[in-house]
C-alpha cells in the first residue's frame, strides 16, 4: 500500500483512532493506546518504547502518554493493526471482511476445489504470495503527523521472535486495496 497523506483537517482522526482500538479490543485484548513505533519495532509497553526512543535520539524522552492522539501530537509514531490472521488461512479486516490467502500449491491434494484457471492471474499469484498467512504476521498502518498533515503507511507487523518488526508491505497483495478504501473512508467530504 502506497503511503496516504492527508490533510488532518481533512481527515476524521479521532474517528480513525477509535476504530483502531475496536479493532484491538476485539482481536488482540489491547485497545488505547496503540503501539508506538521506534525504528522498524511496534513496542505495546510505554516503558520499553521510551527506553528505544531515548537510545535512538540519545535523551530522555519524557513520560509516554496514555492516549493515541496524545502520542501522535507528541511526535511519536504509531502502529494500529487491521488486518489479524484467524488461523483458517484467512485475515479478519478492520472492515468487517474476511481475506482467504489461498494455497496455490498445485501438488497439494485438498478435498476444497482448486480456484479456476481464469483467477490465477499471474498478478493474482505474486498477490496471494506477497500476503504473508501465518499465526505471527498481521497488517496495518504506521501513523505520523506532520506539520499538518497526516502521513499513513501500510506495514506488515512478525512477532516470530517476540519483537514486533514492521516490515514494508510488497504488491501486489491481498489488502492493500481494502486497507486503502478503508482509510478513505475516514476523509471529509469537500
């Protein structure tokens, strides 16, 4: 997914933030506040994301707030997931959608039907391949301000060695377009 930059003031942020948490809350147990991102690692515990922080820039951060908004306002980027594997070879989007990453092995012999010819595209198979479907990945968004705007990217988040590493998101895949619609939606009508 391309990165969206957006006017804030054009933008429901609030609104945005709080489907986030949902979000969280239903799936992972954990709600506000999202986590804060130093590097290329998501850290859930504000203690351990202000130790990162204040090795990466050398000085004490501060207190973290415990608000989402508040972390944003503060600098801080964040990362709010929307997309969480379900361990059927599916993703559970934010949208309300179920995503199946099928398995295009041709030599695996299932009892389900094999998809037909005309949807393995060879753009449709970089796609199911470029979806990553395991218990340790999941999608979403890396949010920032700046200046008046607000900057969302979308990352894929593995927690395979307890570290939460974001990762670029690579197209084609599965969500982008989803996860893209679904920010949009978020925009005020001019």
């Amino acid at each position: 997914m391309k990165a969206i930059r957006i006017k804030r003031s054009k933008f429901r942020l609030g609104a945005f933030l709080a489907e986030l948490h949902r979000f969280s809350v239903r799936h992972l147990g954990d709600g506000n506040p999202l986590p804060g991102v130093s590097g290329d690692i998501a850290y859930f515990d504000p203690v351990d994301l202000a130790e990162a922080l204040a090795t990466e820039e050398e000085e004490a951060v501060g207190e973290i707030p415990d608000d989402s908004l508040k972390r944003l306002e503060m600098g801080l980027t964040l990362f709010g997931q929307c997309a969480i594997f379900n361990g059927d070879g599916a993703f559970s989007c934010i949208d309300g959608q179920e995503v199946e990453v099928p398995c295009l092995d041709d030599d695996e012999e299932d009892e389900e039907p094999r998809l037909p010819r005309r949807r393995r595209t060879k753009t449709y198979r970089e796609a199911v391949e470029n979806t990553a479907a395991d218990e340790c990945s999941s999608f979403g968004f890396v949010i920032f301000l700046t200046g008046g705007n607000v900057e969302i990217e979308g990352k894929a988040m593995r927690d395979v060695s307890g570290e939460c590493e974001l990762e670029q998101m690579v197209e084609p895949n599965l969500l982008s377009d989803g996860m893209r619609r679904w920010v949009r939606s978020f925009m005020t009508p001019t």
